[in-house]
C-alpha cells in the first residue's frame, strides 16, 4: 500500500517537479498541547497543470531522482453539497 499525503504547493519552477508543504498536528509527549509540523517534499509532476497554493494529494513511489520519491495524484477534490428541490424552493 503507497502512503497518501495533502498538502499544497509552494513552488513550481522546476521542469517536472513541484514543492509540496504538508502539515500535520503532532502532541507534545509531556504537555499534550498540540502543535502544527511542516514538512517540504519534491514531487514529480506526470501531466497536468498545477500552479503554486494548489491543494494536491501526493503518492509515494520508487526513486526518481536523488530528492523525489513522492508524484503529485492530483488536485483535492472538496465535497459539494448535494442540491435538491426542496432547497431551491
């Protein structure tokens, strides 16, 4: 199973190749207070035009440079409420 990760784009100005910034929220061991992580990862780009602040899911994979083992899966798909009859009325 390849590990799946969000997370944004924060530079596209290599051939083939985008940085993605992906937070995560990690529990101090002692305090338990939370806090947010970020990590940068190189992704190779197949086809598809993405540009720096999207949102896309990335996808491990093998080796395709010395810094890129993760290819950008595609754009984050958000969830568009369903309309009906009933709330168009």
């Amino acid at each position: 199973m390849k590990k799946r990760l969000t997370g944004i784009i924060i530079s596209d100005k290599m051939q083939n190749t985008a940085v993605v910034m992906v937070d995560r929220l990690v529990a101090h061991s002692k305090y338990h207070k939370r806090f947010k992580v970020s990590k940068k990862y190189k992704a190779h780009i197949e086809a598809g035009d993405f540009k720096t602040g999207d949102k896309v899911v990335i996808e491990s994979c093998r080796p395709v440079s010395k810094d890129k083992k993760w290819k950008v899966i595609g754009p984050v798909v958000v969830n568009e409420p369903v309309k009906t009859e009933e709330a168009t009325k």
